[in-house]
C-alpha cells in the first residue's frame, strides 16, 4: 500500500518541524511555503531557545514544555545554538517582590537556576546596569532560525519529502466538504495541483485568512500581536538578560551575533500582510533597554523588525500578554464540517518539536497507520562549515567562498535574508528544494 500523501502549508518552524516529524513516521509529505525560507514569523522573533523561566510564574506547563525542548533541541542541532545562557535581574524593589514567585515557578518546572550576588555578575557582565539588586542564571541559549529551518527541511529532504518554496497555497481541490489537496502557484507565475489524503495548516499568522477566504471557515477566533524588536549593532553581555518581573513589554535583551536585540512590545493588528512599525515604540525600547545596560543609550538602533503571534482569543481577555503562548490542533472535520484538513495554531519556535510531535501523535491515531515520533532522537543534518574545512566545503558543495564565509561569521549590519540569500539559490541550484 502506498504512503498516506499529506501536504503541509507553511515551512515556518512549526510546518517545518511537522514535515520532519511526518516523514520520519514514513508519510508522503510536501510543504508548501509561499516565500523564502524564515519568510515568515520565525526569521522575525527574539533569537531565543528558551528556558521556560519566562513562564515559569504564570504557566508552569508551558515552562516545562520549553525546558524539554531546550535539551532536545540543543542535542539535535547544535549548529544553531550558542549557549549564552540567561540572566533575569532585579533592578529594583519592586523586582525583587517576584524572587519568591519566580524561584519556586521555576522549581516545579524543573528549570535549574542559580542565584548569584551582584558583585559576581558585575564582575562577568560589566555592562549590567550597577542597580542590580540579586541575578539568576537559567539555561536559555540563543537559537539561528535559518540554519534550524534550513536544517528541518534538509533533513526531511533525506527523509523523501518534497519543499516547494516561493509556492504559495492560492486555493484548496475540493470535493463537496472534501479537501483533496491544494493549487500551488510559484513566483513565475506557474501553476500547479498536489493531491493529498490531507493537509494541514500551519500557515502561522495567515491560518484564519487563508481558512476563511478559500473554504468559507470562520470559526478560529486568531489574535494577531504583532511585536517589535529594536537591534542595536553591539553586544555588550555574554547572556541573554531578562527583566526579574511580571512578563512585559521592553524586559529582554538577546545578545545575537554581534548585536543585541531588545524586545518586545504586543499591539494587535488586523492583517499580518499590511501594518506599521510605531517609531515610539523603538524609542520605548531603546529606553528599557538602557535601563538594564545603560551604555545602550549611547548607541543607536540601526535596524528594527516585528513579527507577529498568531494567539487563539480567549473569552473576553484583551491583553494580549496574558492570552496563552499554548497551541491548539483543530481538525475542521469536527469543528466545520470539513473533512481532509487540520490547522495547528500558536505556540513557540522553541516548542516546535513538541507540537510537531503532537500532531503527528493526532495524524497517526486518525488515520491507524504512521510510525511513533523519533524526532527527539534524529540528529538533523548541515553542512559542517569551518575556517579549517572552507576550501574544501567550497569545491564539494560548489559555492562560492565568500557565501561561506557570510554563513561562518553571520556578520551584523545585514539582514538575515541578504546573509542567506546566497546559500538559497545555492539550494535551489542544486534542486535541494523545488
Ligand atoms: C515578536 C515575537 C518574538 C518572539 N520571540 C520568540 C523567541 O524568542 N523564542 C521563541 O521560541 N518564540 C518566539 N516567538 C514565537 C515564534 O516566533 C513563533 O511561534 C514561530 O516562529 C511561529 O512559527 P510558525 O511556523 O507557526 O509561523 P511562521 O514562521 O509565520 O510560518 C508560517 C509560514 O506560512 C507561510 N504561508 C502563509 N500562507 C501561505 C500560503 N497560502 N501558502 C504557502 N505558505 C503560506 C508563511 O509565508 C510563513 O512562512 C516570538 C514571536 C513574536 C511575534
């Protein structure tokens, strides 16, 4: 019998993880990413591989969850990651009254911190503001989007899946309340029609547009927060910094290769195509920041980008910090009478292989068939580029030196797709992907 055909939508981290997940259970699986890799909310986030210590005071489970994913992610593609650690510091009295609530969130969570008194932190990371009343150390580590995404799919490349990318979903094969696949048009304008026993919806924060405009589904009430981060071109800490309080805006600093991002704000948009970045809120950013590092305040922002969440609304709450960074698998079979489709909403790129493991888990129940998950296991595949080894790598993977050298140093002053924009025509070339 052959393979159950299933086709993702979207190759963000969670379409990716899911198509990884999917082909390791021995599906037939294609994704579908209507841009280029990291096109999406994951080439624009925080950098960070978290802990879990962020949720720790509101929401021990998803604390949990990020702690798994930390060890399994870090062990399966240590290429993407640089353990920097994490520090979450009081700055003030008002800090200081979550000590409590943070150390024991973080104890039932299984989150291993250690407090350190501030002449010690002073003395590693200089450029902490001289307030610091008491710091804890947490194993966040910062994680490279592209090389992760870029891996996922590599990996499930070997594992016989298809990556379309600039393809982007215009439309659903339907079947009376059947979905029997999609129609694909690429950025040259051809068109194409893939057959599936099911698809699934991982298109982020165009899930509801997409359900509601090709297939008249309208029950996913999304919240789109959008969030902006501010990059400033220097590092001034070995650690990421979090503010010790409640979960708010302007309270993260991300040392990210040469830079340091500071982030994030939440205000809620209505189209994730079409919104705009408010210039106050750089300045509100810049200013929290230099409240942690204060020389930050004598350099410039030189870059900003937002991205945003794709939040499932939740009675009548209106602040979007406190909805849930949990996600949710809707099967439109039970919800919309829609049959051949599943949409999978939320969560984090630092959970991603849960989830991806989760609707794999839900998939395989389904249909009775599919293997059990073994992604916490497989290693995933990159190209193991150094100074040592760049001549070498250069003849047999035939690209050019200086793209190597782009990728082994990921220097600051450019964005991530003017980076990779080589290493993917690069792929393309070598038909790694369609
Ligand atoms: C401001 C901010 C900061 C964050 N910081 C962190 C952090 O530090 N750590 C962390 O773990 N998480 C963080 N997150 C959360 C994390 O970024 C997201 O959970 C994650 O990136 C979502 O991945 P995704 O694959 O679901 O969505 P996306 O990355 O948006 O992927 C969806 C993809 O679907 C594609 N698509 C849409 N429509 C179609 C179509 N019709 N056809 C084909 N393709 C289509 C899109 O192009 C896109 O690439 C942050 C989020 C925000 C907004």
């Amino acid at each position: 019998m052959s393979p159950t055909k299933i086709v993702v939508i979207g190759a963000g981290a969670t379409g990716s993880f899911i198509t990884h997940d999917l082909a390791s259970r021995g599906f037939d699986v294609t994704v579908i990413e209507k841009g280029n890799i990291i096109g999406g909310t994951s080439g624009k986030f925080h950098g960070m591989l978290h802990s879990g210590a962020r949720y720790a005071m509101n929401d021990v489970a998803a604390a949990k969850e990020s702690i798994t994913d930390n060890k399994v992610i870090s062990d399966i593609a240590p290429f993407c990651i640089e353990n920097t650690g994490g520090l979450f510091v009081a700055l003030d009295s008002s800090d200081m009254a979550f000590q409590d609530r943070f150390e024991k969130g973080c104890a039932a969570a299984g989150i291993a911190t250690e407090m350190v008194e501030p002449t010690r932190i002073l003395k590693e990371e200089p450029f902490l503001s001289k307030d610091v009343k008491v710091a804890y150390r947490v194993p966040d580590k910062t994680i490279n989007s592209f090389r992760f995404i870029t891996s996922l799919l590599l990996t499930a490349k070997r594992e016989s899946a298809k990556v379309y990318l600039n393809s982007q979903v215009i439309n659903f094969i339907k079947d009376g309340t059947e979905v029997r696949g999609v129609k694909i048009k690429n950025n040259n304008g051809e068109t194409k029609e893939i057959n599936a026993d099911l698809v699934i919806n991982a298109s982020g924060a165009w899930t509801s547009k997409l359900l509601n405009e090709k297939l008249g589904i309208n029950s996913i009430d999304m919240i789109l927060s959008a969030g902006t981060m501010a990059v400033i071109n220097r590092r001034f800490t070995k650690s990421i910094l979090n503010r010790l309080r409640e979960p708010s805006d302007g309270d993260i600093i991300v040392p990210f290769f040469n830079d340091s991002i500071v982030g994030t704000t939440s205000f809620i948009i209505d189209d994730p195509d079409h919104f705009d970045i408010d210039k106050e809120d750089i300045n509100f950013l810049h200013k929290s920041g230099s409240e942690m590092i204060p020389a930050l305040a004598d350099y410039p922002v030189y870059r900003y980008y937002a991205g945003v969440r794709p939040l499932i609304a939740a009675g009548d709450e209106k602040d979007s910090r406190k909805i849930s960074r949990d996600f949710r698998i809707i099967d439109h079979s039970e919800n919309d009478d829609i049959n051949g489709i599943i949409s999978i909403v939320g969560g984090k790129l630092s959970t991603s292989r849960l989830m991806a493991r989760d609707i794999g888990d839900f998939i395989t129940k389904k249909l009775g068939s599919g293997k059990s998950s073994s992604t916490d296991k497989i290693k995933l595949y990159w190209p193991d580029i150094t100074k040592e080894n760049i001549d070498e790598m250069s003849k047999s993977l035939s690209i050019s030196k200086d793209i190597l050298l782009e990728i082994i140093n990921e220097s600051s002053g450019k964005t991530y797709s003017d980076i990779y924009s080589g290493v993917i025509d690069f792929l393309y070339s070598r038909r790694l992907f369609s």
